[in-house]
C-alpha cells in the first residue's frame, strides 16, 4: 500500500534541488544481498536521518554514495557527480565522519589538523579549535587517550573544518554515552547551521532522530520501508486502542497497514499506516465496543515500522 500523494509531493519537493540521488542502488556480499534497490533524494539543506538496525545496509549505502564501494547494480549522484567517478573538487565539497570514530593513537590533537588540511584545498583553522574547545579537548593530548566522546568531537572538528557542504556520518553517535551524544548532535547542528549545507547521518538510535532530523528514510533487511519528511511520516503513522466487551479475537482481518499489535485483557493496542474509515469499520465489525485514537511518539512510530508484522511496507506499492 502507498501512501495517498506521498511520494509525488516528495518528488516535486526534492526533484528541482537533490544534493543525493540514488536509483537502484543494490549491493551483493556473495549470495547475501545488503543493499536491495534503494531510490531515494536528499533535499539541499535537510538533516537527513538514514534509519535501521545494526546490519540492515547503512554503511554500505553510505560508502556507495561516497564512491568508497562499487554497487553490484544500480547507482547514485552526490552534489551532481556520479559516485563512481567522484572528482577531487567533488570530494572536497563532502565532509564523511567513518563509523567508529578510528585515530592515530600516537598523533597529538594539534597535529591532526596540519595532517588533514594537508588533503583540502580549503581549511579553517577557526572551526577546528571551535569544536576542539567545545568537546574540552586539549590539543596537545595524544588521540589515543582521548575518551569515545572527545574522538567524535575531534573527527568532527576535522569534518566540519572544511566548510562541506554535504557531512556524511556514519552512526556518529555509536558508543558515546547520553551527554556525548547530545553534545555532538548540538555541535553537528550548529556549526552546519546554514541552509545550504544537508546533514545525511545514519542512526539506529531512534531518539537522536527526533531531536535534529527534518527527513528519514528507513531501512529494513536492506529494504527502503519508507522515505518522507518527519512531518508527513508522523501524520501517517496512528495509534488506535480497541475495547471490547470481553477477551479481544485472536485472529484479525487483513488490516492495510498495520504495523504492530498487543493485546491486554480487553484490549487491542495498534499501530496502523494511513489509517482509514474502512479500517475502523473493520474493527467495528468484530464486535468492538470503542476504538479511540491515542498519541503516539515518533520513536515509537518509526519502531513500529522497523519490527512490522504485516507483509507490505505502507511505502510499497501494490499491484
């Protein structure tokens, strides 16, 4: 089931400035597929949360777009230049901050800037001591005795002292601890603060999302379940509790759109995409004597979608 609209006013929306496409980006490990047909576009000056679990297809996405992995079919566009043949000055433009947060245990603080404006043509020397002092990082500290969250805020500080107008980061926020991750995302923001810089980071922690993201894009078992703004995704996306007099039925109608359901006692708790007037009546018809609408978190929404338990995404179209 598709969304009413959805996908064609994110088309006109991002179709006259895409800062990344990808079009049936896939990728094969072997027999094991960890990218299955992505398509998707990155507005210019959005904070794009690329969403899923460890292993869903994250990293390899990102290292396609970035021209670091060749797709096993498929392809994709980053700041108008085709990822499989990235020019120099194209790369220069893009900020990428690796997954893990990798450093040189024996180089000080204070010489990774001499080493890394050694590759870029433009450097400020300003923004790197901005982030440095900002993480409270001396300079003359070696990085391997920096702490998980001090090495964030350095290769963020390497990252963002190239003014990119694109920063790729891999789960930038894996390992740090709630005032870490906090710090970096305030730093992430602030200092990309300008409108035409876009933010593509990718997460599996669902409330870094909520806080700076103005776009997500799901991933699932290397399937893209869904792509929109978080506006429209926390519109489409509903919680209903159903009362019954007794025990609910334990078998349910094909419901379009469900996601999850629980039960307790006489109720049923679910989460349905595009909820309808035909599903309510569905519901009715099983001899239920109220179905109310309740809040629900975009956290909670955007887990429900992830751990699904109908067939079809609420993005995919049917036959």
């Amino acid at each position: 089931m598709i969304l009413p609209n959805l996908q064609d006013d994110l088309s006109a929306a991002e179709e006259c400035d895409a800062v990344i496409e990808a079009h049936g980006l896939t990728r094969f490990f072997g027999r094991k597929c960890a990218v299955d047909s992505l398509s998707f576009r990155v507005p210019r000056g959005s904070v794009f949360a690329f969403i899923g679990r460890n292993g869903a297809g994250k990293t390899t996405t990102i290292r396609m777009i970035l021209g670091l992995l060749e797709p096993t079919r498929g392809s994709s566009v980053i700041l108008d230049c085709d990822s499989a043949a990235l020019l120099p000055e194209t790369r220069a433009r893009i900020g990428y901050m690796a997954e893990g947060h990798p450093v040189y245990g024996w180089m000080r603080v204070g010489q990774y800037a001499d080493f890394q404006k050694g590759f870029y043509a433009h450097w400020n020397q300003g923004i790197f001591a901005a982030v440095i002092d900002y993480f409270a990082i001396d300079p003359r500290t070696k990085a391997g005795h920096l702490s998980h969250g001090q090495r964030a805020g350095l290769h963020l500080a390497m990252t963002l002292a190239i003014e990119p107008e694109v920063l790729m980061l891999d789960d930038p926020a894996t390992g740090l601890d709630p005032a870490a991750r906090r710090s970096l995302l305030e730093a992430m923001i602030y200092f990309t603060r300008s409108r035409e810089r876009t933010i593509f980071f990718s997460t599996h922690l669902l409330d870094d999302v909520e806080r700076v993201a103005d776009h997500v894009a799901i991933l699932d078992y290397s399937v893209l379940r869904a792509c929109a703004t978080v506006d429209t995704f926390r519109d489409r996306v509903r919680q209903l509790v159903v009362r019954f007099p007794a025990e609910p039925p334990r078998k349910l109608p094909a419901i379009p759109g469900l996601l999850r359901v629980t039960r307790a006692e006489n109720e049923l708790s679910l989460i349905v995409a595009n909820l309808s007037e035909r599903t309510e009546r569905d519901l009715e018809s099983l001899g239920a004597l109220a179905v109310h609408e309740q809040p629900i978190s975009l956290e909670d929404a955007l887990i429900a979608h992830v751990g699904r338990q109908g067939d079809k995404s609420f993005f995919e179209k049917t036959a």
